[in-house]
C-alpha cells in the first residue's frame, strides 16, 4: 500500500505522461479553421483545407484535420488568407484606428506619413501600442500631412536633419520615409522634396513611398530619383503628368521603372487618386498593381474605401484573378518591407494571421474618386480574423 509520499509521487508522474499524449486532457490544437478554401498565393495554395493552429503559429494544412481543438471556426463556404496587409493607412493617427483595421482582417498596417519630425513620436506611440503589426513612413516635412493646404509648398519643411533624427529615435517602427508630390501638396518643390526625402532615407537604407497625382513636374522626372524598393502609391492617377500620355499611352518609363525595382501600389484614397478610366487603360496595357493599400482613416467606412477586401474587389471587375488580387495584400505586401518578412503567408511555422473572406454573388456598386459607379458582381467582404492565434471577435 502506497504512503502519501508516494501517491503523491505517482500522481505527478501520471499526470506528466498524460501531458505529453496529444488529446488526453488538453486539445491538440489551440485553434482550427475547418473548411475553408485557403488561397495562400505564397505557397501557390488554393484548394478547400483544414488550417491548425497553436502556440501563436500555423503548426497544419491539411485537407481534413481529425484532432482536438480549443476553438474550432466554421470556415466552410469562406476564403482562408493570410492576414491582410495594408501599406498605405493613416491609421496611426489615433488609438481607435488599429482595432478598426483589424476588424477587417488587416492584421499589419504601415501609417503612411501622417506624422513628420514635429510630431511622429504620437503616431509612433499608437504603433507600438496596436494589437497588430503597426509600421510607419516619417513624412519628409517636419509636419507631417497638411490638408487642404499641402505640407511641401515651403520646401523649407523639408528637413533632412530632422527627418533622420525623427527616424533614429523610432527605429523599431519606422521602415521608410513619405514624401507626397502632387501640385497641391508641393508645387515646383516636388522634385526638390523626393531628394531631400532619399537624403533622409539613405543613412538607414530605407525606401521611400511617392504620392503621385496632377504633379507639376513630369512623372519620368520623378521616377529618374526613385531606386529599387521604392513605391509609387495612387499609380492611377489621372490628369496631368501620370502614368498616361495624353492619348491614353502608357509611359515607357513606368515600365522601366518596374523592371527595375520600383513598386507600384494602388492607394484607394478618396480625391484625384483613381478613375475607372485610367485604370482600365493602364491595365489594358499591362500595368497591374504590385500591391492594394487604402490610404485608409477612421472615416474610411463611409467613403468609397469602406476597408481593403472591398478594394480589393475592384479588380475583380477587371478580370484580375483571385489569387494575384489577394497576392497583393498578403506576400507581395510582406516583401516591400523587412518588418513584414514573416507575414504574409500561412506557411507552417508561420505567425497564424489569417484573413477570412466571404465572396459574395450579385450586383455592388463600386466608387472612384471622382463620383464614377462601375457595377461589379461579385465582392469580398471581412468575415473574420486571427491574430497571433488567437480569434478576434467581429463587432
């Protein structure tokens, strides 16, 4: 007959062998996404799997998952993505953007230049305290965005020393620098302005993002300044001195541009950034996005952005297929970005960061920026997100 010692002993033992037999008394898996059609363009994915999760990581995709779970999510007829990156936001802006942002299955997100020198250090505090991977661009004026007035027309704005110095000490969030170029933002300084912001950038070899639109000088002027890594965000924009000659042809130099580096994203936004026309054009003629951004803000749900799967859903109009679509807002956006590296993907092994997605059937109606409506048929809307693993509620 065992003492108390012993029993006790024995227990402890037992306990710890049970502990190591998947399914004794814990769940193999902290969470399964069962059903749904995973598209992971990363992997070259897109097939109906089972998505297991533990300990924060992607641990299992496999096409029918019999095991234990903590929380199972119903997937079935739902698209299962990466979690969704936006590279063009104003999200760091206030403490109420991010939990928005992730709301719609964006589980990383990059302040595009908000904040500059005089006051990055506030939309670096939201960045840090987000619950997902928050990233910003230092404005190359010291003010950050300016509205209506534009921030760049005293090119004396554009400090470099301050700028670096605004870099230096948020280095653990600052991955590039914005310079905004259209005529209404800075005029004749716009080529003056890209230099001083790749002055900024060059110490920390960061990239730098441009704000294209209605620019006083030409687009091919602009893109001669940009090197490998650097992004040209609202690409479509019409009027004078885009992408566009003034018989619809694209620019030699864009395409030049591409073969060398230079990204090319989308940016929603919602004033001179898009028309239907110019993209139809430009895509005619073999100009797709690299990535999808939104140039998101807190009042985005009421404008013709609403969120990035509804951006997204333009393109689907075009004939853009899925899987290149949701490329653009997962690993394509991953890899503009050295934060991003191990996002993007549900790769086992994986942060699990999944975006899920509800493709719907019928008539919706689309917005550019200039009051222009194109009827699209089918529209991606959020259905769910997970976060480092652990499911976020949806309000």
């Amino acid at each position: 007959m065992m003492n108390r010692r012993q029993f006790v002993r024995a227990g402890a033992a037992g306990a710890a062998l049970l502990a190591r037999i998947p399914g004794a008394y814990a769940a193999t898996y902290d969470l399964l996404i069962k059903g749904g059609r995973v598209i992971d363009p990363s992997a070259g994915l897109d097939a109906v799997r089972d998505v297991a999760i533990a300990q924060g990581r992607i641990v299992a995709i496999e096409a029918n998952i019999a095991a234990d779970a903590s929380e199972t999510i119903d997937a079935r007829g739902k698209i299962v993505a990466p979690g969704l990156i936006d590279i063009h936001t104003h999200a760091g802006k206030s403490k109420e953007g991010p939990p928005m942002c992730l709301q719609d299955g964006v589980t990383g997100w990059v302040d595009a230049g908000s904040g500059g020198a005089d006051n990055i250090d506030q939309v670096a505090a939201v960045a840090r305290g987000a619950p997902q991977l928050g990233r910003l661009l230092v404005n190359i004026a010291r003010t950050g965005v300016v509205t209506p007035a534009g921030e760049l027309h005293d090119i004396n704005s554009a400090n470099v020393a301050l700028a670096q110095g605004a870099i230096a000490r948020n280095r653990d969030v600052v991955v590039g620098v914005k310079a905004r170029l259209s005529n209404n933002v800075a005029g004749s300084n716009d080529l003056e302005a890209l230099r001083r912001a790749q002055e900024a950038a060059a110490p920390f070899n960061l990239p730098v993002m441009i704000h294209v639109g209605q620019n006083y000088s030409p687009l091919r002027a602009i893109l001669a300044l940009l090197k490998r890594g650097d992004i040209v965000t609202h690409m479509y924009a019409p009027g004078m001195n885009g992408i566009l000659d003034d018989n619809g042809v694209l620019l030699p130099e864009v395409m030049a541009a591409r073969r060398r580096g230079v990204l090319f994203d989308f940016g929603n936004g919602v004033a001179d950034h898009f028309s239907w026309d110019s993209v139809e054009k430009a895509t005619r003629q073999g100009l797709w996005p690299d990535t999808f951004s939104t140039d998101w803000n807190t009042a985005s749900k009421s404008s013709g952005v609403v969120d990035l799967p509804n951006v997204m859903s333009k393109f689907i109009m075009f004939g853009m297929p899925l899987s290149q679509i949701i490329a653009c807002a997962t690993v394509n956006a991953a890899r503009v970005f050295p934060s991003f590296d191990d996002r993007g993907t549900l790769n086992v092994g994986a942060p699990a960061d999944v975006a899920i997605m509800e493709l719907r059937e019928g008539t919706f109606e689309f917005l550019d920026n200039y009051k222009g409506v194109r009827s699209g048929h089918q529209r991606l809307f959020p259905a769910g997100t997970v976060l480092a693993g652990k499911n976020v509620t949806h309000a």
